[in-house]
C-alpha cells in the first residue's frame, strides 16, 4: 500500500461507533457469586447456627448467618433515621471488629511459632480439610461480609491451634480452651441484637426517628420514644444528635442544624438530673 492510497470503512462500521447506547449501563452488580471456604466444622457450625429440636431437647442457637442477617434489618431501618438501630450497629461492629483483632493476633502469633520451627529445620504445615467446605455468600449488607471475614479468622485460628497441639507446641487444654473461649464470644455477640430486633421492627415503632425526639413532637412520635426508651434504655447522645453514626448506614441525618441544636440542648438539661428522678426518659 502506497503512502496516497486511502483506507474504505463500511459505512455500517461508522454507524455503529457513533451510536448513542439504546439503554443505560446501569448498576454495577457481581457477575460470578461470591464463595468463602472453610476447612473446620467450628467454623461452619458457628457460621450456619443450629435450628432448635422440634421435640426440646436443645434449643436453637444463634449463627453468622443470622448474625448477619439482623444487621442487614437494622441497616435497612437506618434509612428511617432511626438513632436506635444506628446504636445496634454501631455497637455490634465495633465488638465484631475487635473479636477479629484478637483472633487475627493470636493466629500471627502461632504462625510465628511455627515460622520460628521451620528457621531450626522443621518443617511443619497447617493442618487442612481434605475436602473443606465452600459456603456460598450472597449477603445483602457489609456487615454480612465482616462477619464472614471474622468467620474466615476463626476457621484459621482453629486450624493453627490443633496444628500445635498435634506437634506438641500447646496443650490439649491450651488449645480447646483457646477455641472454646472464642467460640462462647462469638455465639454472645451472636445472640446479643435478638431482643433489640424484635422490639425495633415492631409495627409500633417502625417509624421512629430521631425528629421524635424533639421537643415541639407529635403525640405518636412522643409514644414511640417513650416505648423505646422504657424497652431498650437509652443510647448515647452522640448517636441521638447524629453526630456519631455506623461504618456503614442508609440513614441521612433529617434534623436541621437548629434541630441538631435543639436536641443538644435538650440532652444537656436532662444530664443534669437521673433518670429516676425525671422519670420520664428523654421526654
């Protein structure tokens, strides 16, 4: 081809670059399901829970699952602006967070252990499944995934300590008491928001706000506030005020500033005296 000849494009090819999309991209979604796979059964078992026995024999106990599950609930209340599930989230994550701090130092330092045997010329490898099990996520919140996460570190503690019980570096009561206490944390942070739950996504409440905790309120919101605060105590008034809000929420704040400043001021009046002697809460 000479440096004069010109290059035909198709006509068709033209139309079909300069063409505007027929229909919007749309949302950004997973193209291929999201797996986590575990090699122990303390783990599976603390993730899926246990389904009470139909004759009563044992009761039901409380997994990540459902763990997760509450959270995604109390996510989806925080769009109400709802203060009290904002609290639950953010309490429950912070005690999540830190369970899998610890968890993820110990495991370090067993890993250490074992890096440190290897440095003298042993040669050991964390004990696996021959065939663990891939649970498959479809969570519906951020907080299903942090509690997966926190699963996944359980599974590789437990993994690290039957590995140095069996080659002599715990003890048998060492390495049980070290999973069992982690798993006791894990089923009372589990089972912790169940009464919360239920109380908070009760017809009476479900639209409670924090505009309900305003002086100048109506007489419904003024009974839902008074039904929460009798049902659940009170939470701290940096969460009422919006000031501290969860990792993660659906909620934007629809207090004004002179709200916000109304609500303060409110909060600052009612420090001054128990709530045994005002007797009535935050009302």
């Amino acid at each position: 081809m000479t440096t004069n000849e010109k290059v035909s494009v198709p006509s068709s090819a033209l139309r079909t670059a300069s063409a505007e999309p027929k229909a919007p991209i749309g949302s950004l979604s997973a193209l291929e399901p999201d797996l986590m796979t575990l090699h122990t059964r303390d783990a599976l078992q603390l993730f899926i829970g246990r389904a009470a026995d139909p004759d009563g024999k044992f009761g039901a106990i409380v997994g990540g699952r459902r763990f997760a599950a509450i959270l995604h609930a109390m996510l989806a209340l925080s769009a109400n602006d709802n203060p009290y599930a904002d609290w639950l989230l953010i309490r429950l994550y912070d005690r999540l967070e830190a369970i899998r701090s610890m968890l993820d130092a110990e495991a370090d330092q067993h890993e250490a252990t074992l890096t440190a045997l290897r440095q003298r010329g042993m040669s050991l490898s964390v004990l696996a499944a021959p065939s663990p099990i891939t649970v498959r996520l479809g969570f519906r919140s951020p907080y299903g995934y942090a509690t997966a996460e926190t699963i996944l570190v359980f599974d590789r503690y437990v993994r690290l300590v039957r590995t140095l019980v069996t080659r002599d570096r715990l003890s048998e009561s060492e390495g049980s008491k070290g999973i069992d206490d982690y798993r006791r944390s894990l089923r009372g942070l589990f089972l912790d928001p169940i009464r919360w739950e239920r109380v908070l996504q009760r017809e009476d409440l479900a639209m409670l706000g924090r505009r309900d905790f305003l002086p100048d309120a109506d007489a419904a919101a003024q009974l839902r506030t008074q039904t929460v605060l009798s049902e659940l105590g009170e939470i701290p008034p940096k969460v009422l005020t919006g000031d501290m809000v969860p990792r993660h929420t659906r909620g934007r704040s629809r207090l004004s500033p002179a709200d916000v400043a109304v609500l303060r001021e409110k909060l600052k009046v009612l420090a001054l005296h128990p709530v045994a002697d005002r007797g009535e809460g935050l009302q």
